[in-house]
C-alpha cells in the first residue's frame, strides 16, 4: 500500500549495514565488517564503568592522540562518571601510509601541565607499539602522579616493544583496519565501525 512502511522492509535497510550496494559511499572500499557499532558501544561503556570505578575520588586528565582518537575520546568520555578533563595531542609518525616507523613528531601539543596529574591516555590501535611507546616517554618526563593507557585495538602479537596497555578494547588480528577514527590516507574516520578494506583499495599505493 502506498506509503505505508512495512517492518521487514524498513529493516532492511536500518541494519544491514550497505557494504553490498552503493548506498553509502563511504562504505564502497570495505570489504568485511570486522567489530561492529553495537560492539563497539557495548565495550566502551563497560571500560567507561571500570575506569569511573578505577579512578574513584580523582579528576583524571583524558589525553586523546590525534587524529585517530577523536570518535573514541567523545564516546568513551560520556561513559566515564567523574569530573574529568580533556585534552588532544596530534603527533605524525614518519613512515609509508600503512607502516610505522617510530619515530614520531609532535604537530601539536597538550594545552594542560601535566604535573601530578592523573593522566589517561586514549589511543586509537596500538600496532607496533611504537608510536605509544614513544608518547609514554615523553609524558611521563612531565611528572603525571600516574599514567595509564586506554587502547581501542590492540593487534595481536606484533609489539616491537612491551607495553602496558591497562584498558584494551579489542584484540585484533595483525591486519590493516579502518573506520570508527582510522584512517587509509585519512579517508574512512566517519565509517561507524571499524572494518577491513580491499586489498584492491591500497594496493596501487
Ligand atoms: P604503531 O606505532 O605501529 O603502534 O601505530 C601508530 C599509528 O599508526 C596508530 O596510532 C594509527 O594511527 C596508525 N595505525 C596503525 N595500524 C593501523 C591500522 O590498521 N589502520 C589505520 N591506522 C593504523
Ligand atoms: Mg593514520
């Protein structure tokens, strides 16, 4: 009958996300959905419950990494049920699109003193390791009275270096992901989850 919506049909096309049709174009290079909106808030309210409860009594300062931290830092921040306050820092680590290099420059520091502070550091994927171990060094020479990490991803198994990464979010296989903040040559950070692309999508990089 002419417009009425009917349920199946309006089902359809609410939640199966369109990664099939050209219906939404941000969604063309990906190939699987690999941790799924709803997953992804389930598990960012439960860190956002451990944390409030971890740092009952105190103010911690949130450090959000750029670019990549910017959808985690808004949506785990409303999930943390304490007085706390914001902060950003961009760093770039020089390298190709897809690899790490480790050493890393600072485009644009943090606005706040770190000096006894509680400092929560909120970092999209920790890959090699490298890029975080590098931020952890740098922040812990302006004297934070702690310094804890709270990771969305973690890949598994390919650390060059050992980190203590106190809140983690997802383990990962060692593959290249985008979405939900992460970028292939800063497209894909408004994708709402995260998600593995095509291998076509960068291989002529
Ligand atoms: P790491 O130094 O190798 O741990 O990675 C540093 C940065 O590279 C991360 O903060 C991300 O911005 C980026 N990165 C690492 N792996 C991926 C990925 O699979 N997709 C998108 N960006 C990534
Ligand atoms: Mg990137």
């Amino acid at each position: 009958m002419e417009g009425r919506i009917v349920l199946s049909e309006l089902e359809d096309t609410v939640r199966v996300p369109s990664v099939d049709t050209e219906a939404d174009a941000r969604e063309r290079d990906i190939e699987r959905i690999l941790i799924s909106e709803q997953e992804i808030a389930d598990k960012l309210r439960e860190l956002g419950e451990q944390i409030t409860r971890d740092y009952q009594g105190r103010e911690p300062l949130l450090i959000g990494v750029l670019k990549g931290a910017f959808m985690l830092m808004a949506d785990l921040s409303r999930h943390i049920r304490l007085p706390v306050e914001v902060d950003f820092m961009a760093v770039a680590s020089y390298g190709a699109a897809t690899k790490t290099s480790g050493v890393v420059r600072i485009l644009k520091d943090l606005d706040h003193d770190l000096e006894g502070r509680d400092v929560l550091l909120v970092e999209d994927i920790v890959d090699s390791g490298l890029t975080l171990n590098y931020l952890l060094k740098n922040l812990r020479g302006r004297r934070p009275a702690s310094l804890e990490v709270c990771a969305l991803l973690k890949k598994t198994g390919i650390q060059r270096v050992h980190l203590d990464v106190k809140y983690v979010g997802f383990e990962i296989p060692p593959d290249f992901v985008v979405g939900y903040g992460l970028d292939f040559n800063e497209r894909f950070r408004n994708v709402p989850y995260v998600g593995l692309l095509r291998p076509e999508a960068y291989r002529d990089l």
